[in-house]
C-alpha cells in the first residue's frame, strides 16, 4: 500500500493551531495528576497499588491505541481522527471529575487516554507533511514547546489546585477548555480525504496489544512487585512472544498496521535506539529526585513542583530554538553537547546528600534539561526527515510506542537498581551499627538507629541509580558521533502513482 500527502504551498497554521491546543491539554492533564494520587488514596479510601492503576491503565491504553494509529491517519481524515479523539478525551475528563469511587475515576482516566494516544502521532503527522525538510526542524521546535511546556506548569499547577480545592478540580479545570477545543476543531478543520479502501488486520491489533500491552505492564510493574512475581514475568514472556509474531506477521504482510521497513533506513533506525537510551536516562531524574526531595528531604509537593519548574521552562523555551539550529547545522552536534551536558549533570545527581541545597538542585536539574533539549526532538526530527512520506504515519506512530515502552523500561530498571543498593547498603550500615553498640539501645534509640539507616541506604540508592544513567547516557552519546543529516529518500517500493492516495489539507 502506499501512502503520500500533498503539502499546500502555505502551511495550514489554523489546523496545527488547533491540534497543538489539544495535543496540549492532553499532555497537561497526564502531568496534573501525578502530585494528587496520594489526595485520591486517602478521598477513595484505595491503597497505593490500586491508585497506580491511573497511571499503567492510562500508559496501557496509549500501547495498545498507539500502533494502529499508522493505520488510523492514512483511512480517516485528521478532521475526524481529530473530533473522535477530542470527543474521547472530554468525555474521560467529565466522568473523572464527578468520580465518586475508584472504578468511575479509572474508566475515566483509560477513555481520556483513548483520545490521547491519537492525538500526538496525528499532530506529528500533520507537521511532516506541511512543511518541507530545510524548515522542519523550526516547525519541530514550536512542537517541542507545546511538549514541554504542559509538564513545565503541570506539576505546579496541580500542587496549588490540590492544596487549595480537591483533586477532582484538576478535571474540572480541563472540562470547559477541552470543550472548547472540540468546538474549534468541529468548525475550522476542513481537510478532505478521498475515500480509502483498507481494513485493519484484527490480529495484528491483538497481537500487538498483548506485545506492547506485556512489555508496559510487565516493566511498570517490576518496581513494585519484584522481578520474581509471575504476574511480571509471565506478562513479559507474553509480551516478547506476541510482538515477535506480530513483527514477523507485519514483514509479511502487503499493507501492514505498523510497517517495521521503516528500519531499513539507518538513520531513523539510529534516531530510534538513540532516543530509547535518552528516554530511559531521562526518566531517572523525572522519578528519583520526587523520591529524594520529599522522602529524604521532607519538601511539599508544591516546592517539589517549583523545583522541576525552572528546568521545564527552560527545556520549552529551548526547543524552537534547537529546531532552527537544527535547521542550520543539523542533529548530530545538537546531541554530542546535549548528551555531554546530561552526563555531566547526572554525574553531579550522583553525589547528592541530606543537605544538598534546593537552589543546587534547581540550578543541576535546569541545566540538565537543557542538555535534554537538545537531543530529544531534533534526533528524533532527523530520523523522521529519512523516511519516504508515506512512511510518516508509521514512523510517528513507532516513535510514540518506543517512548512509551522505553519509559516503562527505563522506570522499572532503575527503580530496581535503587532498591537492591539500598537493601544491600542497609544491612552493611546495620552491621556497622551493631558493631559500636554499647550497652542496651532503648526502643526509642533503636527507632531513630532504624529511621537514620534506611534514610542512609535509599540515599545511597539514588545516587547510584543516577550513576548507572551516566553509562545509559553514555551510551547514546557514543551513537551520537554516526548521526548524519537524512536526505529524504526515494521511495522504491512505491506503486504507480495512479494507485496512490491522496490527501490534501486545506485551511478554512
């Protein structure tokens, strides 16, 4: 099957306008509500392993929703792939804010994540074929602005909504916006698509969702319940086995769900393992330092909010500006200084102590978002520029499953790195303690012994997950000395054009 779109002249600034506001408050809403799960546990009456269902339900559904949406952009027109999606996302939003027990709030949360998951490959999508590959890296960097500009206030944002009302008003806040952005999408976009005449293999969606769906839920689950659990390694097994087959099943295929030729061309093949090494390194500090400052350090989760602010803006307010360095001297310098940036910050995380100053942290995680700045979209931008166009929808669409599987990975990996350091080093600084013990330790000496130990050891254990993300990120700086800048090539397996598929935006 082949798949290509017509770009008109001027790009469709209206329809991107639109998209980006949604693909937005989809994003801001999935930031929101991390600080509030513990306002939900104690208002539900549900324990920690039950609330985390908000977040692996939600990153389930995007798994499972994400590979078909290659598929999804080339059948429906963006008008309808973009209402559908909008209609999803507020619908989920309404029946989580009026959520009076737990299994309301959870369907909510998995039908907003529906719209969601469609929402960022199609506005992807809509970017590559509007402008041409000299600007792209320009139009990337504004994307990037909305990406990072929803986690820069999200976190804050909620703190404040959660310390001044309840956790419900994090929906109720969305509802009107998310509405009104339906309604601008139901009366600007105007794009026609001629009629297209292909059906999605049901088999494959099955077998991706059970391949994806077991990677997700198998390594978000490892950090809590253990390697060892067979609800995480039976899932995983069943994830490996069922994405082998669906892989194979789409190499065979003549109009395959999520076409894997798109690896055939080296330097998205490159930007794709490169951008899995960067997400997993990124996730360290997104999940370690919330640990550090308000378990170790004892901060509010609003000053745990303000924290990350800083690094968040400066990584939005970085990204339009790496997109048009992009433009002038490519990717692969981009990334040497980024990556190196990140090195060098994350070694500094891995020296943290019980009095580190919250300015230095502030000052270390800025600059290490700025590093992040730098690598991520425009690595990312220059695989993308490789592929023949109607390629776009696949590899949008593979790059939006790899971020969600690698976070998944990186999450589990280091949070099983941190536990294991900090158990081992709990028991040495026991054994140390016992040793220059002198006479009967009261309970109360015993507690404080007990409480100064395990501060200690999951000290400890951060800072040497954080060393082991120096390697991660090493890892793809290494990589990043093969980047070259992609050329868009030709198309070889393309069918006679009269065959082809057209697709034309048109702005109102």
């Amino acid at each position: 099957m082949d798949h290509s779109m017509k770009t008109t002249k001027r790009p469709p600034y209206g329809i991107i306008a639109v998209l980006m506001i949604g693909a937005f408050i989809a994003l801001l809403n999935n930031t929101l509500l991390n600080i509030a799960l513990p306002s939900i546990m104690k208002d539900l009456d549900v324990g920690p392993s039950t609330v985390q269902w908000l977040s692996t339900g939600f990153m389930l559904v995007n798994g499972i929703l994400i590979p078909t949406t290659a598929f999804l952009i080339q059948k429906y027109s963006v008008r309808r792939l973009f209402l559908s999606a909008m209609a999803f996302f507020t619908l989920g939003t309404i029946l989580a804010g009026f959520a009076h027990v737990f299994p309301l709030l959870l369907a909510g949360r998995m039908i907003q994540a529906a719209g969601s998951a469609i929402m960022m490959p199609l506005l992807m999508n809509v970017m590559l074929v509007s402008f041409p590959v000299e600007k792209r890296g320009a139009a990337m960097g504004f994307f990037g602005l909305i990406m990072m500009g929803a986690p820069a206030i999200g976190p804050t944002l909620s703190g404040w909504l959660v310390e001044t009302y309840d956790w419900r008003m994090l929906f109720h806040v969305i509802t009107p916006i998310a509405i009104v952005v339906f309604l601008l999408g139901l009366f600007l976009l105007k794009d026609k698509k001629e009629k297209v005449d292909i059906r999605i293999d049901m088999f494959s969606v099955l077998l991706s969702s059970i391949g994806f769906g077991g990677l997700l839920y198998g390594f978000s689950s490892a950090g809590s319940k253990g390697w060892d659990s067979p609800q995480v390694y039976v899932t995983l097994i069943a994830g490996v086995v069922s994405l082998a087959w669906f892989i194979l099943r789409q190499l065979h295929q003549e109009r395959p769900m999520l076409n894997f030729k798109i690896y055939k061309y080296p330097m998205y093949a490159l930007s794709s393992v490169i951008s899995i090494v960067v997400t997993m390194a990124m996730f360290s500090a997104m999940m370690l330092l919330p640990i550090y400052v308000q378990n170790i350090r004892g901060i509010s989760p609003l000053d745990a909010g303000l924290l990350l602010l800083p690094g968040a803006i400066l990584m939005a307010i970085m990204s339009p500006i790496t997109g048009k360095l992009f433009d002038k001297i490519g990717g692969r310098i981009l990334a040497i200084i980024g990556l190196t940036i990140t090195i060098v910050t994350t070694y500094f995380f891995s020296k943290l102590t019980v009095d580190t100053t919250y300015t230095h942290l502030i000052i270390l995680y800025s600059l290490r978002m700025l590093g992040m700045s730098m690598v991520m979209m425009p690595v990312s931008t220059n695989g993308l520029n490789q592929l023949p166009a109607r390629y776009y929808p696949h590899g949008t669409a593979m790059n939006s499953t790899l971020q969600q599987v690698s976070g998944a990975i990186g999450t589990a990996l280091l949070v099983t790195i941190m536990s294991n350091r900090s158990e081992s080093h709990a028991k040495e600084l026991a054994a140390e303690a016992m040793k220059h013990l002198t006479g009967q330790p009261t309970k109360a000496e015993m507690a404080a012994m007990k409480q100064e130990i395990m501060m200690k050891a999951t000290l400890e254990g951060i800072n040497f997950a954080f060393l082991v993300t120096v390697f991660i990120a090493a890892v793809a700086l290494i990589l990043a000395f093969f980047i070259k800048r992609a050329k868009q090539a030709e198309d070889k397996d393309a069918q006679p054009s009269s065959e082809k598929m057209k697709t034309k935006l048109v702005e109102n």
